[in-house]
C-alpha cells in the first residue's frame, strides 16, 4: 500500500497556514497542504522532513513536526500520514511543484471548489485547533513553549 504525507506548516505566530496551488492532477488549481509519497523503507518522520524540505526550503532546524494522524483509503490502497509544525522563526519559502502562499485561517477549508482532499484539510485544522498546545506548543499567551 502506498503512503503519503501530508505536512501542516503554521507561522511562528499562528495565524497563517503553508498551502500551495496544485499545478498538476490530482486536485490541479485547487489549494492544497504541502506533502508527498513517502519511499519505500523510509521512516515517516524522515519522508516528512525529505517532502517538506524538497517543496518548500523549510529544514528541521526551522520547524518540529508532530505525527497528528492518520487516513487510509482501502479502495484506493494507500493511505496519508498527517504532520503539523509551527515555525520557529520567520523563514522564505521557495519551491517550483506548486505554487507556495500563506494563507489566513478564516476560510472555510471545507469547501471543495476551492480545497482539495474531499474535506479533509478542514477536518485536519479543527484536529490541530483542539489539541494547539500539544501539536503546536502555544500556551495560553500565544507563545512557544
């Protein structure tokens, strides 16, 4: 079965999320999460840090990464591994798959005509959103801790 990941990157102050503009199908001009397939051996944190490094310039040294979930798709024999981070400093995103912006967090990610994964991303911000301080580290002033 072949997996994926999918890779949640929020700025250092939490009000922005890292999508990208398909440029290709599946899901092309949709908004997306950054992410991709993991190799075949590779263990998934490692596939996390490789995809996201090769699609945005972001290291592990700007970001710590937190296994948030999982979906498989049977019908489809693969399944999708889900990361999320906060950055730990201001970085410069740069990569030529899709086309990279910072989007707010006031949209409704639910929406299908404008996001790709039938739902999902919505799904995965109202899971990060509940367990902020875990994945993301915010306590209750805002800062990392």
């Amino acid at each position: 079965m072949q997996g994926y990941n999918v890779i949640m990157i929020y700025n250092k102050k939490l009000d922005q999320l890292l999508m990208c503009k398909r440029l290709k199908d599946p899901y092309k001009g949709l908004s997306n999460l950054v992410g991709g397939k993991i190799e075949e051996g590779e263990p998934s944190i490692e596939g996390a840090y490789r995809e996201l490094y090769e699609e945005t310039s972001i290291t592990k040294e700007d970001v710590t990464l937190h296994h948030v979930m999982d979906f498989t798709y049977y019908l489809q024999e693969c399944y999708v591994e889900v990361f999320a981070g906060r950055l730990k400093r201001d970085v410069t995103v740069s990569g030529d798959e899709n086309i990279l912006y910072w989007s707010d967090l006031d949209h409704n990610f639910f929406d299908m005509t404008l996001y790709a994964g039938e739902g999902n991303i919505g799904h995965m911000i109202e899971q990060v959103n509940m367990y902020k301080e875990i994945i993301l580290g915010e306590n209750s002033t805002g800062e990392i801790e």
